[in-house]
C-alpha cells in the first residue's frame, strides 16, 4: 500500500526487467487505465500522469484494468512540494511482476537535498542499461536556455483551458528569480512588473492556456525546408509568444520603458472565464499602460487593432395550419426571405481606420423553424452575425442593424467591441519601426480589444501562422522566435532621444 505524501518503492521490489514492445494506453477512464498493444498510446499516459502528478502518490488513479498490471511510481524520499514541477520526460512500459515502473528525475529543483547534483535519480526502477524505463523529472524552467528549448519545456507541460495552475506555478517559480520583477499572482495568472521609474509602460501579454490535446504532446521537432519547427499543441497558439516573453523578461533588466509581462489563464473558454478579463474587471490598476502586445501568432508581423463581433436573432412570426390547408395559415420561413434578401443585397464597407484597411461582413449563421412534416411553420428565425471595423462603437454597429432590418425587431446574443489600432501614436509608430513589419489588420476579435475598453491601444504580435491555430499540427518556426524577440528586444532597449 502506497501512503501520501511519501510513496516507497524499494529497489528489490523490481528486479524483472523484460522491456514488453506492447501494451500501450487505450483508454484512462475513471480510476482505469487500460493497455492494449498499441505502444504509441504510451504519450496518453505521459499526459496523463501530468494531469495528475499530485495524485500520482495515491496509487488508485493508476491501478489497471484487467491486463493486471499495476503503475507503481518511484517517489521515495521525495517532498511532496517538489511535485508540483514534475514532468514525465521518457517512459517504457517494463515488465516485471505485472508492473508498469517509472523512475523519477528532478533537475534543478530547489528542495534538493544539499550537495546533490543537477540530475537526481529518484525511486526504484531498474537500472540496468538493457531498460531504460520511464523517467520523470522535476523540472524548472530555465529562463536563459535558448527559446526553441524554452518552447518545448512549457510545451510538455500540458495546459488545457482549466489546467494552467502548474505551467503558472512554473512561471511564477521562475520568474521569482529576477530581482527587477516584482511578481503578482491572481488565479492561474502570472503578472511581472518592472519598476525602472520610465516614463512609459507597456503591457506584454499572453495566454498559458490551450485547446485541448490531439495526440499533439509530448513537443518535437521537425527539420521543414524552411527550418526548424516546433511541434506540439500550443506551439502555435501561443506558447511561441509566451517563451518570447519569459526569455525577455529575464532578460531585460534595464528596459528604456517599464514593463508589465502579463501570462494569463482561460483564454480558449467563454469569455467569463478569461484571466485578462478578470484582472481588468478586478485590478485594472495592473494593467494601466501607454500601450499593449498581445503575442498571439501574427506570423510575427503586426496585426493592429481587431474586428467588433456581434449577433442579433430575429424572429419571425406565422400562423400555423395543416400543410394540406396551407391557404389557412402563413408560413414563418417563407417570411424570413426578406430579412435574407436584406442580407444578400447588403453591401459590407471596407473601412481605412488608421492606415489599415478593416473588410466588415454582415451573414446569416444559423436558421431555426419548423414543426413537423405537414404543419405549416409559426415561426422561423434567423441569426445573424455583424463583423464591424474599430471605427464603430457597438451603439454604432446596433444601429447599423437597425437600418438594415427596419421595421423588424431583433434580440441582441452577443457583442463584443472592437478596437483600434492605436498605430497613429508616437510609442506604437516607434513599435512598428523597431519591429520593422507592416501592420496588417486584424479581422478576428481577440484580446486586444480588453485593452481597448480600458483605453490602452494594442496590438498582436506573435510568431506562428494564425491559420495554424487549434489544428491538430500546429507548429511555431524557430526563425519566427527569434524574429519576435529580436523585435521586442529592439523597440524595448533602443535609447530613445531626450
Ligand atoms: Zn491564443
């Protein structure tokens, strides 16, 4: 029996050591995990075993199913803080008694025991050189390691929307380490201030979360034409941005401006949940700046401001009656011709705000109506989705939509502002010259747009391709790392005239 917080394997507990080529992971359901032969499977259970390394010393959420082998892990002698850094970085299913062994790494954490090295070996697995069983290791990020190695360290640690608190602690831990931040912890958000006495602050911020895992875990690399490529889901949105602004922060400890390097949770979810949202509608005072980046992938170039989203439902009434009367009634979908026709005839602006030409974009998204096969519809509606460029406010884009559908009513569903770019401003024209890309517009809504409200012009800017984001392959380009940071580093170094 395996007792919290220490968990002992002891050496002698494990002297088989048949390498078995099968099973791998199938399926972790409840408190099972069940193996099949399908070796490649073992990456679910490395994600796994992240997704509960607190729970790993109860040996109930990984006792298997009917294959009969038990997951025991190494954990003797460990204190249970060092937990909380612990990554599973190689693994092997071994057979020996029916077990599944894992031996244990940390690297650099600081409950080390005095004079230990780098690299400790913790708990029982073999150790003979024909089985290399399955490691973890504590891990700490490295602030100075090169950011393609960043990348790939806050890659492996998983961080589905909801599941950030160990990539934030890992952050958090980090970044304690500089004596020029001044570091503030909020949820699963990270925020790290700089207090240089400038003149001027900027913002600096980015997402730890992500969508969630498609057998995109653990990182690796591809050597492309083009370059290296970072693999991995979050690679691209946006843990590309986020390795760009650790390595920064760390760095730059003597910015011509402060800076407040912001790594918030809950960004992939409803907007309810959003960390940056929180922290505007809590503490405000936080994020008080001249001006914000917002490191989502751009491609590195510079995607100034954002579209405004909103939807409206219109609903439109009819008089039910048997399909074999029909005279007798009047059918709600036939109704909803004219309100589509409107739409079809609409001319969407192409609008110049600040030098960027924003496209807008007025669609029909989803239709409702009908009862049954032979019962004429009473009612029908229609949603409707308004994409509109930063130089409406949304009482603008509403009544723009008034005019469109006049004599109809509508109910609103959603709104979200839009922002401006801000790039006719003296700090945002020495941003685009240091960074030395075009502005583009952006079309989608982001976070920007929270800056906005709170009357902070920003921008994104961030390596990866954006069309890349949520697929199953996304990647970020090593060259695009380097790009962004070397532009950041610029525009934030750069003396500037007195
Ligand atoms: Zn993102």
């Amino acid at each position: 029996m395996l007792h919290y917080p220490a968990v002992i394997i002891q050496p002698e507990d494990v002297h088989a050591c048949v390498v078995v080529v099968g099973p791998g992971l199938v399926a972790v359901q409840d408190d099972e995990i069940a193996l099949s032969n399908r070796a490649l499977e073992l990456d679910a259970l490395a994600r796994e075993l992240l997704g509960h390394l607190l729970e790993v010393v109860d040996e109930g959420i990984l006792a298997v199913g009917d294959v009969g082998v038990v997951l025991s892990v190494g954990l003797a002698g460990m204190k249970v803080e060092c937990l909380a850094g612990l990554a599973l970085v190689e693994h092997e299913v071994i057979e020996g008694r029916d077990r599944l062994d894992i031996s244990l790494e940390r690297r650099l954490c600081g409950h080390a025991p005095e004079g230990s090295c780098g690299r400790m070996q913790l708990g029982g697995a073999c150790r003979e050189s024909s089985c290399r069983g399955a490691r973890l290791i504590l891990m700490r990020l490295d602030l100075t390691s090169d950011l393609v190695a960043l990348l790939q360290a806050i890659t492996d640690v998983e961080s589905v929307s909801g599941n950030e608190r160990q990539l934030a602690d890992m952050v958090e831990e980090a970044l304690q380490g500089y004596g020029h931040l001044e570091i503030i912890r909020d949820g699963d958000c990270v925020i790290a201030r700089t207090h240089f006495g400038r003149d001027q602050r900027v913002v600096i911020a980015g997402h730890l979360d992500t969508v969630p895992v498609a057998n995109n875990l653990p990182s690796h690399l591809e050597e492309a034409p083009e370059g290296l490529h970072v693999v991995g889901r979050g690679t691209c949105d946006m843990k590309g941005g986020v390795a760009v602004q650790l390595q920064l922060a760390a760095e730059l400890t003597d910015a011509n401006r402060d800076v407040t390097w912001v790594f918030y949770d809950h960004e992939e979810v409803g907007a309810d949940l959003n960390g940056l949202g929180r922290i505007a509608e809590n503490s405000p005072e936080l994020l008080e700046a001249d001006f914000a980046v917002l490191m989502e992938p751009t491609d590195a170039t510079i995607e100034g401001g954002c579209q405004g989203t909103c939807r409206i439902l219109i609903t439109v009434p009819g008089k039910a009656a048997h399909s074999a009367r029909s005279w007798l009634g009047r059918n709600a979908i036939h109704g909803l011709s004219d309100v589509l026709n409107r739409i079809n005839d609409y001319d969407a602006r192409e609008v110049d705000v600040e030098g960027l030409t924003y496209r807008e974009g007025l669609n029909a998204i989803r239709v409702f109506g009908g009862v049954a096969g032979n019962v004429i519809p009473p009612s029908a509606s229609v949603e409707i989705n308004y994409r509109f460029a930063p130089d409406k406010s949304p009482d603008d884009a509403l009544a723009e939509l008034r005019r469109v559908f006049h004599g109809y009513s509508f109910e609103l569903t959603d709104m979200s502002p839009a922002a401006r770019p801000g790039l006719d401003r003296e700090i945002a024209k020495e941003f685009v010259e240091s960074v030395g890309a075009t502005p583009k517009p952006k079309y989608g809504w982001t976070d920007v747009a929270r800056f906005s409200a709170l009357g902070i012009p920003a921008v994104n800017y961030g390596p990866a391709d954006p069309s890349l984001a949520h697929t199953d392959n996304e990647y970020c380009p090593a060259d695009q790392l380097d790009t962004c940071a070397n532009g950041l580093r610029r525009w934030l170094t750069t003396k500037k005239e007195a």
